[in-house]
C-alpha cells in the first residue's frame, strides 16, 4: 500500500520452528495426543529450567536498583516542579492543533526545602555579623555617655532604645516584607520590583519622620515624670537629634536592605535568613553614631535660636512628598493609613526600657550595662524578627490572609509544639535558641578581650547572664508564633504587624533581665566581700 511492498517473512527468518511454519498444528498421532518433535521439547525444558533458577533474592537484587534510581529520578523531578513551573501554550485554528510552546519559568511558590543544617548556615554568619556591629555599637555606647551633650541631657539616654529600636519596627519590618515578596516572586518583574522598592522606602521615611518625633516627646514625658519637672530648653535640641536621626538611619539602612533582598534573591539564598539581622548588625552603630554627632551638633550651636526649630520643620515638611510616592501600591497605602499603632505601641514600649537604662546606667552597681544593652536587646530582636519573616512567608506561601492552615489552627500552641516537632517553623525556631548561648558567649569574649576589668567577669554574671539572653528569647520566639497565628487570622500581615511589638517587648525584656543580672551580681559580690571582713575581723588578733 502507499508505493511500499509488504513481504512476508518465512518462519525460519522469525525463529519459528518448522513445524509452526506451515501455519498447521502437528499432527496427531495415532494414539490420540498431539506430539513435538524431541528438538522443540528439549528447547522448553530449557526454557523452563531457566526461568526456575530465579529466587526471590535474585529478583529483589534486580528489581532493587533500578527501583531506588526511579526513586531518586522521581523526587529530583518532585523537587523541581515544585521549584518551577511550565507554562504550555496550545494555538488551534478551529478545531486543529497547529501549534505549541513551552516554557520553564522559576514558581513563585516554590522554595528548596530547608533542613536544620541549611538553616544554620545562613543564619550563623549574619548573626556573628551582627553581634559584631551591636558589639560596636555598645562600646560606642560606653563612650558617648560621657559626652556633654549626653551629660547635660539626660532624656537623649532616654531616647536611645527607641530610636535604636526603629531598627525593628521599621527597618527589620521592611525587610521581612522584602523578603515575602522575594519568596512569592513578586519582585521578578523589573516594574514591579521599582514599584514594591519606592513605594516601601516612601513608607519608612514617613514612619521614621513621625515615630521619630513621637519617641523624643515621650522621652520628654518620662524624664519629667521621673524628676517631677520638664526642661523647655532641652526639647528642640531632643526633638531635632531624634527625628534627623530616625530620618538618616532609615534612609540608609532600607537602601541596604533593598540591595541585600535583591542580591540573596539572585543568588538563591532565602533573605528571612539574612536580611533582619543584617539589618541589626548596622542598625545600631549608624543609628547611635547618627545621634551622639547630631546632637553635639545641636548642643554645640544651641545658642542660634533658629537652628533647631527650622531643620525640624524642614525635614517634617518632605512628608507629604513620600506619602505620594508610597501611594504607587495600594498595600503599602493601607499599612500607611492603619499600620501606625503597632510602630507607635512598640515605641512606647521601648522606651520604658529605655528608662530604666537612663536610671541605671551611671551607679555603680550597673557598671558596664552600657556595653551589654545593644548586644542582649540586639539578639533577641535579631532572632525573632527572623523566625517572625520565616512564619510569615510560610503563611502567605500555604494560605490566604484570615484563614489559618489546619495545623496552625490553635491560636495558643503548646510550648511544645513551638520548639519540639518535625514541622519547619518548630526546626527553625530550635536552631535558634541553640544560637543563643554561643552566641553570647562569643560576644562577651570579645568584649571582654576589648574593655577588659570594666566588664563584669564573674561566674556568677556569665551565667545569669546567659540565662537572661535565654529566657528572652523563649520567650520572644512563644510570642511570635501566637502574635502571628493572631495577626494573619485578623487578616492582617505579620511583617509590619508583629515584627514592631516583638522587639519592643525584646527592648524591654532585655533591660530589665540585664538591669536584674548587674543587681543580682553586686549583691552577691557584696555579701561575698562582707563575710570576708567578718572573718578577717574575728581571726585571731
């Protein structure tokens, strides 16, 4: 048919024997049953013998290795669908197919899975990077409070944990948002990355403007209310250092955020991992060396009546322009309009903490606290803003705003379950509390290395010390499983939501347990030193 000729094959060419090739069935014998000849007998006996070695061993052994390479090939393609997408287009004219085109493009909801070594890896070096620069930032700390400026105005003291804490209710909360939107692949689009980036960094500069002179008032409230009187003169000086300071640190520790967020996302690594504590390790030191030198600005020209008032103005005046600019995404204008009172609430909160620095700091009982505050607030705050991006992303990968996955449904888990089962966010959660003793350890080394007698060393310190470093951050890592179950049930996101509360709570948290760690140390030091005299003085005479 079709020009080709069809040629029947003769049976010896198929193998057949010749007594099927005739197409007829042997003949019967006379006796009745059909016979074969001896050659085709002796052939299936073969045959059959053959097949009768096989044991169930052997099969297991040839069917094993072929089954596990399947296996293999199988969960390598599992991972890579889950890592990426394919796009298949079908074109039809009427009813036939006239063609096709098939693209593979990364999934925006795929992410390789993450173990408790991979974890560890990406978070270690940035938390090392950042305890290095709270490090920094406490001995700067140590130093500048003994500057005029800080000795005349002791409310700037006051000031310090707030503004310092910006870090994590703005900074660290723009880049878990950041973050989110890397993990989900809504900043692969080069538009709509411009769009995300600007209109987030308008936000900031809003919040950072407002929050900023909102911090220095309430420094202004609590030192008043502790002295039972308000200084006049010192509130253009506070309120001119706190928002020039809030607007600069902000300015340039989102522009790092933006290009760490972008570059972990190029190079494959998750920015929940890296990008807060990144965030932490220069937030400090910008933050504090951006205070001490625009206040001795100020204080060195407090006689020019102008000066302050005006620059405070100016810098409340570029407002309304980031506000238009933050406009661009209607979901960063929604956290304009209501996200103000978690900033606000946190900012608060921190500066209680900051009171109790500002009330010990200069006794003696306490010496030293100046170093150790931005390292034990830094690292809780570190490690919960990272667990809180990490839950968050999870949630906006496996749900919808206002509708929790079936295992998270309790909005009270057991402790338990927090830092005790197989699921990712309980493994992440454990590898960072394993990162606490360590890490302080290392860090008081160093410290101790640098300022030598002036840290307390005793036994005693060290280990309420890292007790307290612990305790906060149980504590932290509890509240940001149950802050974000609450927030993403209330349909609200846990990046700008619940980043802000948790590191005021670690602010206050970490004072206090640190004020009580310097207290509890001097008194035993105390009592130790007192029954040494009694026993001196009852010796033999």
């Amino acid at each position: 048919m079709d020009g080709t000729e069809t040629r029947q094959r003769r049976p010896e060419e198929l193998g057949l024997p010749p007594a099927l090739s005739t197409g007829r069935l042997p003949a019967a014998s006379e006796d009745g049953p059909l016979t074969f000849p001896e050659s085709q007998r002796v052939t299936s006996k073969l045959l059959g013998t053959e097949l009768s070695k096989e044991t169930a061993l052997s099969i297991g052994f040839q069917v094993t290795v072929p089954f596990m390479f399947a296996g293999l090939g199988l969960s390598g393609a599992g991972i890579l669908l889950n890592y990426f997408q394919l796009n298949l287009e079908f074109r039809f004219q009427g009813k036939k197919l006239r063609g096709f085109s098939c693209e593979l493009t990364r999934s925006p909801h795929g992410v390789f899975p993450e173990t408790t070594f991979t974890i560890t890896c990406q978070v270690v070096v940035p938390l090392l990077l950042s305890g290095l620069g709270m490090m920094t930032a406490g001995l700067v700390m140590n130093t500048i409070q003994h500057w005029p400026v800080f000795v005349e105005v002791k409310d700037l003291l006051t000031l310090v944990p707030p503004l310092v804490g910006l870090k994590g209710n703005l900074e660290m909360t723009l880049a878990s948002r950041l973050s989110t939107a890397a993990n989900t692949g809504q900043i692969d689009d080069p538009r709509e990355q411009h769009r995300v980036i600007n209109s987030n960094l308008a936000l900031i500069q809003v919040q950072a403007t407002v929050v900023g002179l909102l911090a220095a008032l309430v420094a202004l409230l609590l030192g008043a209310a502790s002295r039972g009187e308000l200084d006049f003169a010192k509130v253009e000086l506070l309120c001119a250092s706190s928002v020039i300071t809030a607007f600069l640190a902000a300015l340039a520790l989102g522009l790092l955020m933006v290009c760490i967020v972008i570059g972990a996302r190029k190079l494959g690594v998750n920015p929940d991992n890296i990008a807060t504590p990144i965030a932490a390790s220069l937030g400090d030191l910008i933050t504090l060396s951006i205070l001490a030198f625009i206040s001795s600005f100020f204080y060195k020209y407090k006689d020019s009546r102008f000066l302050t008032p005006v620059v405070c103005i100016g810098f409340m005046a570029l407002t309304p322009v980031w506000v238009l600019i933050a406009k661009q995404n209607p979901p960063i204008m929604k956290i304009l309009k209501f996200g103000w009172f978690p900033i606000i609430l946190a900012m608060v909160i921190s500066s209680f903490g900051g009171l109790i620095l500002n009330k010990t700091i200069s006794k003696e009982p306490y010496k030293g606290m100046a170093i150790f505050t931005p390292i034990i607030c830094g690292v809780g705050g570190n490690l919960v803003a990272i667990q809180t991006s990490r839950i968050s992303t999870y949630l906006h990968m496996w749900s919808t705003p206002g509708v929790l996955p079936l295992w998270m449904k309790k909005f009270w888990p057991n402790p338990c379950s927090t830092f005790c089962t197989s699921e990712i966010n309980s493994m992440s959660a454990r590898v960072l509390l394993f990162l606490v003793i360590p890490g302080h350890l290392i860090f008081f080394y160093v410290i101790y290395l640098v300022e030598g007698p002036s840290v307390p060393n005793s036994k005693i310190f060290v280990a309420f010390y890292l007790l307290a470093g612990l305790i906060q951050v149980t504590i932290l890592l509890y509240l940001a499983e149950v802050m974000t179950r609450l927030t993403w049930h209330q349909s609200l996101d846990p990046d700008s939501h619940c980043i802000p509360y948790l590191t005021g709570v670690g602010d206050l948290l970490g004072t206090g347990l640190l004020a009580l760690c310097f207290l509890i140390s001097w008194l035993l030091r105390s009592e130790a030193e007192l029954d040494g005299i009694s026993e001196l003085a009852s010796g033999p005479s």
